[in-house]
C-alpha cells in the first residue's frame, strides 16, 4: 500500500479570509454599516461612481427620497429585534427603466444584541422582468430565462420539471433536457422536505406573488448535495405560462462560510471560558501538588501512604496537562519566546517519553550533538512532543517502536520527526487529524492534533503527516533556525535552589499563598506576604530597600500583578519579578518583560523545584548587573 501525505504550510485560511473572498468575488453588492447607519466599508460601487464616494454616507440616503423614512424604521427594528429584514426600492436605471433592487440588511450580533449590519443588495431586475415578460409573452420569457445567468425551471402543481434553462447545467450538472418530466421533489434533501413543503403551500396561496425559499439542499449530479436560494412565483392561472417559475442560485460557499464562521464564534466562546475556568482550577492544581510534593518528601518514600500521595500528583498533572492544552487551543496561554537548543530539548525529553509509553514501546532518540538553535516557547515545543508521543502510544496498544530525531535542513531551517511503528490511519480520518474535538479513541479529548498544528504556527513552521494503514505514521515537523545561541549566564545544573534575601509574595488564593510562603521559607528566605496587588505595593513602599525579589499572582482583585509591578517599578526600576499565573489577557507584555530580563514566568500548576529555580535565577542575575562595572 502506498503512504498518503497531507501537507499543511504556514497558517490555513481562516473565516476572515473566507470572508473576504466572498466580500470581493461577490456579484452582489455587499455594505458594511455601523449602527448609527453609516456605511464603513463596500465592495464595489456602481458603475460610474467611486467605493470613496459612499464611506460614512448614511445607508439611508441610497435609497429613494420617498422611502429614506421606511428604511430608517427598518433599522430600528432590526437592530432592537436581531432579525434580519429585506427593503425592496424601485430606482431609474440610466436608460430611465424601473430598476428593482433587493437589500438584505443582516444583524451582526455581539452578546445577543446588534452592534453592526451587512447589507447585500441583489439587482432583482431581471427576475422581475422576466415574470412581466411571462405575462407579455410566452416565446419572449423562453428567450430572456434561456439566457439567464441563474438555473430557473418550471413546474407543474405537483413539482414535475416541465422545463430547465441551460444554466440548469451550470448549478447541478444536469442536461436541462433530462430533467423535463422529472419530480423535482427527487432532487430535495430529505431533511428539507418540511421547509419546501411550507414554502409550496405558501406559493399555492398566494399566486402572482414572487416568494423567497429559505436555503436548503438540491442533489447534485456527481451525488453532493449544494445549497440553493430559490425565488419563485405561482403562475399557475395565468394561461400564458401555467406552471410555477423558480430561479436558483447556487449559495453553497457562502453557507459554509457562515458554518465556519459559527464554529469561529463557538470557538471564541469555548477559549473564553476555558481561560476563566483554568485561572481557578489551576489554583487548585497548584495547592493539590504542592502540598503533596511537601508531604512525599516529609514522610519519604518509605512511608505506607506514599504511594497514595503519588497517585494524587499524577492526578494533578493529569488535570494540568488538560487545562494546558484548553487553553493552548484557544491560544489563552502565554508565549514567551526565548532562543534555545532543540537538540537539547528533545535529548532530555528521553526520559520522560519512556516513563509515559511504558515497557513495551521501545524509545529511540537521534538528536545531533551540535545545537539547533530555534526561537520559540521551549514548553510549547515540549506540549508538542508529548501530544505525538501521546497518540503514538494509542496507536500501539500491544507496544512497539517510538522514533524521535532532529536533523538541520541547510542553514535556515531544521527538521523534528516523530515516527511510530503503530495501526496507522486511513485517508478520511488524516483529512480530519487536525480538526478541533475530532478523536477516534473513546474518552478522547480530540484537541491532541489541534494544539500541535497551533504550535507549528506559532513558531512559523510547517507540518507533514504520512501515514497508512497497518504501516504506521510519520510526523515530520519543519521549523526556522534562528542565530547562534549566546553563551548562558547561569549553568542549570550548577544554580541552588534556596538563599537568604527577602521575597515579598502577592497571591488572592489563601492556600496557594500559604503553600508558595511555606516552600520558599523552608529553602531559608524571608517572606512578606500581600492578598492582591494593592497591599503589595504598600508593602513594598515600606520596605523597598530589603525587598530582593517580588513574587506576582497576574490576575487578582483590587490591583492585578502586572499593575502591581509598573508601580513596583516606578518606586525601584531595578526590581525584578517572577508572574505565576494560570490565565492571562496580559500575555503581549508580560513576554516583553521576560524577554528584557526583567520578569520570569511560572505557569501554574507548578511545583516547588520550579518556582525555587525562577527566583535564583533572577536573584543571580540581578547580583550579576549590580556587580557589573558601568559602561
């Protein structure tokens, strides 16, 4: 069997860029208006005039004189009721004919009320004319709907096809020939039936009238199912014509943009509820492995309930490892980019992979001695490489072989590949692997690939996955080198963990801020502790000169940690802080602070080795520009 490959560069379009498309490309004229009326931005002007001419004109002064009033109702009601409506104006077109013109002004809603419209505005002329020509002559209507742009078929009481224009073709890919004496009902989707059978109703009720169908699905020849809009009228009594008269338009692409841009918004709510849930629930993990590292290593790991604590921490991290991947989906988290050694990186993921897969899956890690420099979010890259570890393992149930190797692909970029020996997977599901929520595995989570697919953009790479069935599967990640890593200030093997020097600790969480106190003290620092951000920085007015360090909660009442730190600064520039947090919106400049050297990041959970090694790192580097001459 041969391996399939799906290749995915840079960043997919998104709803925005489906939009636009559609917004440029569209045949009708599509405005963009605040909620005051004004028109912000078109997509084409009539022939004749400018699309600068109409930015900030009222939308209202488009249409005649004797109907401005009736529109401005249409928008209050509108925006107070949230439903769209449809205005039809008549105006004279430049040979002095009546043209008609149907406009859609369309809500655009934030937090259930209307903040903005669409307004789509469809030249109905020809529809129009055509019914007058169907009453003026039969011969004349064949003529102009033969030539009509849009499919438009005529049908008899009980839908049978009695004639199709050519543009039948163009929408379904039917000879319009073929379809004379066919049911049109055959080409309806069964889940439509309703809504057209309404729509039927409506038309015997009221003939004469042309009547707009609520989109639905017609079959198309090759077997898919397209959406259409279809405007009809009953003339049926007139003896000219004797049948219904129905014009389609193929709005396929625009409903699966409306589809995308749904899913963008349930997205959008999904990450904002994800950040407020994990600000609290990573307060929780944090005390949940905090205190039960601090009881492991007082009872040591003799002791009978030590075991049971164990469990309790990998509990914990298992809850961690969810919240971080939530909120890296919704791209909630913060993003420090730091130049490091990828090489380095995946040589020390080594034994962690294996303590993850378990005996039966051998592990084999082939990373260059000479570094690989990459700028990005070092833990970003590690999440990466434990969620493919992660399906690589369910894809071996009975064990098997676990491949990971980094390789320089010329000057400018290098190569990260993971490849596992397991069942592989068929083309349908390697189409969906990135799809947020999609999971072949029971009690899955389906954000595993969505999350690595989010971090290969971030870091401005690209990703490949070959796979096939019974042959395994190949990940092949491609990211940018950066420059030389400069020389390290601090060895990490070398750095102690505790000290001397006053810490001044702000946490809103009484038990993480007993826990976060209670580490630090044991490691021989003085701690001053603050319930928020407000009683820190009087507490550090008071005592500025012995504060060595603060130790910043982001977000908490009164004044949050970043806050607190500005004013920090103002009293001592030279101060230094170390942000523990589970959620941030301030994610833009707290990553500046830590790329200047003046601020470390420690999300939570976290346990007490980490935020130990945070302090003294900056504590050292503090001491080290004190000491150094001035320039």
């Amino acid at each position: 069997m041969e391996t399939s490959s799906t290749r995915a560069t840079g960043s997919p379009p998104t709803p925005e860029e489906h939009w636009q498309s559609l917004f440029a490309n569209s045949p009708d004229y599509i405005l963009t208006v605040d909620r005051h009326g004004r028109i912000t931005e078109l997509n084409r002007a009539a022939p004749g005039s400018r699309k600068e001419d109409f930015i900030g004109c009222l939308v209202t002064d488009l249409a005649p004189k004797r109907d401005r009033d009736r529109v401005r109702a249409l928008l209050d009601r509108v925006l107070t009721t949230g439903a769209a409506e449809i205005y039809e104006g008549v105006f004279t077109d430049a040979e002095g004919r009546p043209a008609h013109y149907e406009s859609r002004f369309v809500p655009v809603c934030r937090d259930g009320a209307a903040t903005s419209f669409l307004v789509v505005t469809r030249d109905v002329t020809a529809h129009l004319r055509a019914q007058e020509a169907l009453v003026a002559s039969e011969e004349r209507f064949r003529a102009l709907i033969e030539k009509s742009a849009d499919a438009i078929c005529l049908f008899d009481a009980q839908g049978i096809i009695r004639y199709a224009n050519p543009a039948t073709k163009r929408v379904l890919d039917y000879d319009s020939s073929g379809l004379s004496g066919f049911n049109g009902w055959n080409l309806i989707h069964p889940d439509d039936y309703p809504a057209v059978g309404a729509f039927q109703a409506q038309l015997m009720s009221r003939p004469g009238e042309a009547l707009e169908c609520p989109s639905y699905r017609l079959r198309h020849r090759d077997g898919s199912w397209r959406w259409i809009e279809t405007i009809a009228t009953n003339l049926l009594d007139l003896a000219s014509v004797g049948a219904i008269v129905a014009t389609y338009r193929d709005v396929t692409e625009r409903v699966r943009l409306e589809e995308r841009l749904r899913q963008a918004q349930k997205m959008e709510a999904i990450g904002l509820l994800a950040g407020g849930v994990a600000h609290d629930f990573n307060n929780l993990l944090t005390v949940i492995l905090g205190f039960a590292e601090q009881a492991a290593l007082d009872l040591g790991p003799r002791h009978p309930v030590a075991r049971d604590l164990d469990c309790v921490r990998q509990a914990a991290e298992t809850g961690a490892d969810l919240t971080r991947k939530l909120l890296s989906f919704a791209r909630r988290q913060i993003r420090v980019t730091t130049p490091f050694d990828l090489s380095a990186t995946l040589r020390n993921f080594g034994g962690l992979v294996r303590r993850m897969v378990g005996e039966d899956v051998v592990v084999e890690i082939d990373a260059p001695a000479l570094p690989l420099p990459v700028q990005g979010d070092q833990g970003q890259l590690q999440q990466l490489l434990l969620n493919l570890a992660t399906n690589a393992r369910q894809a071996m149930p009975a064990g098997g072989r676990l491949s990971f190797s980094a390789r320089p692909l010329g000057a400018a970029c290098c190569e990260l590949t993971v490849s596992d020996s397991g069942i592989g997977m068929d083309d349908q599901t390697r189409s969906r692997i990135f799809e947020p929520f999609f999971t072949t595995r029971p009690g899955g989570t389906g954000l595993g690939m969505s999350v690595v697919f989010g971090v290969v953009q971030d870091h401005h790479g690209s990703i490949e996955i070959d796979s096939a069935v019974g042959r395994g599967t190949t990940v092949r990640v491609e990211l940018p080198l950066c420059e030389p890593l400069p020389p390290s200030a601090l060895d990490p093997t070398t750095v102690k963990l505790g000290g001397s020097e006053t810490l001044l600790l702000a946490e809103d969480e009484p038990l993480v801020r007993d826990l976060v106190a209670q580490s630090l003290r044991r490691l021989g620092y003085e701690i001053l502790t603050a319930a928020d951000g407000q009683e820190a920085v009087e507490l550090f007015t008071r005592q500025k000169e012995s504060v060595a360090l603060v130790v910043l909660d982001v977000i908490m009442p009164r004044v949050g940690g970043l806050e607190a730190f500005r004013r920090i600064l103002q009293l001592r520039p030279g101060c230094k802080a170390v942000f523990i947090s589970g959620y941030t919106a301030d994610a833009s400049e707290i990553a500046e602070l830590v790329a200047n050297g003046q601020a470390a990041l420690l999300p939570k959970p976290f346990v007490a080795n980490d935020l130990a090694a945070r302090v003294r790192e900056l504590l050292a580097t503090s001491a080290a520009e004190v000491a150094a001459p001035p320039p």
